[in-house]
C-alpha cells in the first residue's frame, strides 16, 4: 500500500437464500490509513 491509493475492501456472509456485503474505504496517505465514509442524517 502506498500513499496516494484508495482500497476498497468488500466482505460478507452469504448463504444459499441471503447475502449480507460490507464495503469500506480506505485511504492511504503519508500519516497512515484513513477510513473514508458517509454519514447519513447527521
């Protein structure tokens, strides 16, 4: 990882009838990894 780059990491459980996917995104810069997100009704 370098700074400069986005990540997308995207994981879930899944079954035959249903599926749950989580995605976050991380942003790398000099200081380290920053989790981007968007907050509704705040």
């Amino acid at each position: 990882m370098a700074p400069g780059r986005v990540y997308t990491i995207e994981s879930g459980p899944y079954t035959d009838e249903r599926g749950y996917r989580r995605s976050d995104t991380v942003a790398i810069s000099e200081l380290g990894p920053e989790r981007l997100h968007l907050r509704i009704g705040s």
